[in-house]
C-alpha cells in the first residue's frame, strides 16, 4: 500500500516539474499551455486513483455519480463566471 502512494506521490511530483522545466526552456506559448493543460489533468486522474482511492468497480457508483455531479456544477460555476465577466467587459467598453 505503501509502494501505490509513493508511486503517486513520485508521479505528482514528475508532472508538477515538467511545466516548470517546459516554462524556462521553450519559448513557444502553444506548446506551454498544451504540456501545463495535459500535465494539469493528468496529475488530477492521478490524485483520484492513488491518493483518493477511487475506483470504476460498480461498487462504487455513488463515488462516481458524486464526482459527475460536482465535475458538473464547476463546470456551471466556471463557465458563467466567464461568461459575466466578458459581457461585463464588453459592455462596459473597459
């Protein structure tokens, strides 16, 4: 059990450098938003399954279905926060 977190642990670590070394060593802003994204989610499916201990088993659907529900109430918050500061923007000519 040991051995699962600190695998987790060692991966979490890999993917926080990465988009530190990505950063300092290129140049070009597509690549560097590309790697951070793609690191970003990977590290998050990697805290799910070796730190939280999540599972797909039909067992545990609830987990699951919690995790939708959250996953979509973000969403919600995220894209109409967005959403009211742009037209806030725009109509405000700022």
């Amino acid at each position: 059990m040991k051995n699962r977190y600190l695998f987790g642990f060692l991966q979490s670590i890999t993917l926080t450098i990465i988009p530190f070394t990505a950063l300092i060593l290129l140049t070009s802003k597509t690549v560097i938003l590309l790697i951070l994204i793609t690191c970003g989610v990977l590290q998050v499916i990697i805290h799910f399954f070796y730190f939280l201990d999540f599972n797909l088993y039909l067992k545990y659907k609830w987990y699951l279905i919690s995790l939708l529900f959250t996953l979509i109430i973000i969403t919600i918050l995220v894209t109409g926060s967005i959403w009211i500061m742009y037209h806030m923007c725009k109509n405000l000519l700022i």
